[in-house]
C-alpha cells in the first residue's frame, strides 16, 4: 500500500498543503493514519480522490455540487441521473457566462471602431463608458 505524507501528497496532485487540510476539515478527504510522530499519511485513494476534486474544482464545480458528486460516487449501482443534473446545471452557468462574454467583447470591439483615434477630448470610449446607454447590447 502507497503511503504519501501530505506534500507528497499535495506534489502529486496539484493541490496546495493548505487547500488538502481545508478539503480535511470539510470532510472531503482524510488521511488513512498518522505516524508515530503523528504526521498525517495517505493512500492511493485519497490522492485519487484528491485529483477528482482538484478536477471538478478546476471545472468550475461549487463545494456543493462537489460533495454531491462523492455522495453519488459512493453508489456505483445508482443511475446516474443525478450527476447529469449537476452537470447540466453547470452547463446552463457556463453558456450563460459564456453569453456574457460574448456580448461584453462585441461591446468592447464595437467601443474601439468607434474611436476615431483622435484626441482623448473626442474619445468616444470615454463617452460610452460614461453613459450606459451608449452601449449597444446588455452586458
């Protein structure tokens, strides 16, 4: 059996010390013992885990949807309706930044080809930026 100290631990995994001891206090992950000088150890499948978590926090996951998601993995005969839920409510949040973004540089872009790259008394950037109104599209 792999036994990893918590920097071990947290060089394989990507994972800050610190971020491994909060995802402890948490409960999202504890160490498999301690030695003799009471210094936390793990196994293999706490780094798996740890990876996992690092992944779906890296996807934008919230701390709910994440223990939801190791709830859910802890039945591996259940449908997995659940986690599609999770996954297409994330979904949902990422279009509609996504949309955002999208309105946001076209307002941008639009700002600049409106500039006439004169002085900054004639700015239209400044202009629009100063009057909401003057923007073509909600952002």
């Amino acid at each position: 059996m792999t036994n990893y100290s918590i920097g071990d631990l947290a060089t394989r995994s990507g994972v800050k010390v610190p971020t491994i001891r909060y995802y402890e206090e948490i409960e999202l992950i504890a160490p498999t013992g301690r030695t003799a000088g009471n210094q936390r150890r793990y196994d293999s499948d706490a780094l798996d885990r740890l990876r996992f978590i690092a992944h779906a926090r890296a996807m934008g996951f919230s701390m709910e949807s994440l223990k939801s998601m190791l709830r859910i993995a802890n039945h591996r005969d259940a449908p997995c309706e659940d986690l599609d839920a999770l996954v297409e409510a994330r979904l949902k949040e990422v279009d509609e930044r996504l949309a955002k973004l999208i309105a946001l540089r076209t307002e941008l872009a639009s700002m600049l080809e409106s500039c006439a790259h004169g002085t900054v008394a004639d700015c239209r950037i400044l202009q629009v930026l100063s009057d909401h109104e003057e923007c073509r599209a909600e952002h």
